[in-house]
C-alpha cells in the first residue's frame, strides 16, 4: 500500500487545526471568558434590530453590507448568499476579529475571544 504524502498532510493539517480550535474554546470556557464563532456573530448582526444594511448589485450578483454599532462595539459584514465574505468587529478600538472567506474559511465556528 502506498502513502499519498499530500493526503496525509492534509489530514493531518486538518487535524491540528481542529485540536486547535477545541482547545481554544476550552480555554476560554475554563477562563469564563466570553466567546461566539464567526457564524454566531454574523446571525447576530443581521437580525439585530439596530444594523444598518444596504444591497448592491454588482457584476449579477446581490450583496449585502451590514454596519451594528452597540455600546462599545463596532461591526462590519459582508455577505452574499447567505454567504460570510467579510466580517471586522472591534471593542473600545481594538481589534476582536478580522475574517475574511477566502483565507478564514475553516474557521468560521472557531470560538472569538468578545472582551
């Protein structure tokens, strides 16, 4: 039997990252230190009743840009097709998470530290 090298590194990759991401939400769990993954804040952006969202149509296709200002709390996304292409939050001017969907794509239920 033969090994694939790039299979094997790839399962292994994956693996790691998932361990890493286990890991981290236990961390924070532990340390009761608040948290909500990429997919979590995104839902919450969108049906919060105070987010500012404007549609554009550009090239055929329909995005959607939502801005939420709460408290302390700055949030940009950017989606299309219920689709999370971008989201930036911040708290107090500092930088809680930078997601981006074509190099974060696996990490979009990885836990974000909120404080």
């Amino acid at each position: 039997m033969e090994l694939d090298g790039r299979k094997l590194k790839d399962r292994a990759m994956a693996a790691m990252s998932k361990f890493k991401h286990n890991m981290k939400g236990t961390y924070y769990s532990i340390a009761d230190i608040p948290t909500a993954s990429v997919q979590e804040l995104a839902d919450f952006i969108q049906i919060h009743p105070d987010t500012h969202a404007i549609k554009k149509s550009l090239l055929g296709n329909t995005y959607t840009f939502f801005r939420l200002n709460l408290n302390n709390y700055r949030f940009y996304l950017e989606t299309t097709n219920d689709r999370i292409l971008q989201l930036d939050g911040s708290l107090n001017g500092k930088e809680l998470v930078t997601y981006r969907s074509y190099r974060d794509s696996e990490d979009i239920y990885t836990p974000v530290k909120l404080s």
